[in-house]
C-alpha cells in the first residue's frame, strides 16, 4: 500500500469520518493513522465532532417531529372549527363553494393528515343527520378542495427550483 503523507492524510480524514471515502483511501488513512500521533488526533477529534454533530441532528429531528405533530393537531382543530361554523351557519347553496376551501385549508394546513379531514366530516354528518348522501357529498366536496388545493400546490412549487 501506498505510505500517505499527513497533509494528504488530513485532507482524506473528514471524507473517512464522513463514509465517503473510497475503502482504499479508508484503509490508507487508517495505517497511516496507526504510526502518525498528530493525524492520529485529528482523525479522533474529527470522529468526536462527527458524533457530536450526530446527536445533534438527532435531537433536532425530534424537536421537529414533536412540532410538526402540534401544527397537524392544530391544523386539525382549526379545520374542523371552520367545519362546523361554515355548515351551521351558511346556506345550502354556499356549501358547495365553502367546503372545498376548507378542504383546501385543511391540505394546506396539515398536508397529509388532511385526508382524514372529508371521513371524519363524513362519518360526523352520518352520526349527526342520520344521512348517508349529505355525508358523501361532504366528503365529496371536502375532498375536491384538497386534491385542487395539491395540484396548485405541485404546479407552482416546480418554480421555485427553476429559479436558481
């Protein structure tokens, strides 16, 4: 095997640490590693700093999980909450353009928990109305709001990487 010098050493030690060095390169800086006691340092300060790094990223990801869960109940309360005020309060006739804004709402809100959004209005206005068709319509209509709300979504997300 080809003996590294340390500038070369130093140079391969963060792509090692990092699993993106080649097995040969691994391997050659691990034998240099084992006779050099300054690159031998910096491989385990770098081998600290990359689990440090980790644990971190780790304890970020689940403060996001923890806040992505609150917002997907929150979206959940505020959806069901414009539910109920737009079929308590409006006519017939204006529900049909009331629902799927807030099916919209909902998928903008809570993105993939929006799809329990029209089941749970659903089975709400079976168990509450005792009918069957107002439930689907409902449903229905709740679910048109949301699959428009994610093709807009789709459509005009694309731009944003063409802008670079």
């Amino acid at each position: 095997m080809t003996e590294l010098t340390c500038d070369i050493c130093r140079d391969l030690i963060p792509l090692v640490v990092d699993g993106v060095a080649s097995e040969e390169s691994e391997a050659a800086v691990k034998e240099h590693v084992a006779v050099c006691a300054e690159c031998r340092d910096m491989y385990q300060n770098e081998l600290e700093r990359g689990i440090a790094s980790l644990r971190e990223k780790t304890a970020d990801e689940k403060v996001l999980r923890r806040v992505r869960i609150r917002l997907a109940w929150q979206g959940m309360l505020l959806t069901f909450a414009a539910l109920a005020v737009t079929t308590l309060t409006v006519r017939t006739v204006f529900l049909l353009w009331m629902l799927p804004a807030v099916g919209a709402a909902s998928y903008v809100l809570m993105r993939r928990y929006s799809l329990a959004v029209p089941v749970l209005a659903g089975a709400a206005v079976l168990v509450w109305d005792r009918s069957l068709l107002s439930g689907v319509v409902m449903g229905g209509l709740l679910c048109m709001g949301i699959v428009i709300a994610a093709l807009l979504i789709f459509a005009f997300g694309k731009e944003k990487q063409h802008d670079l």
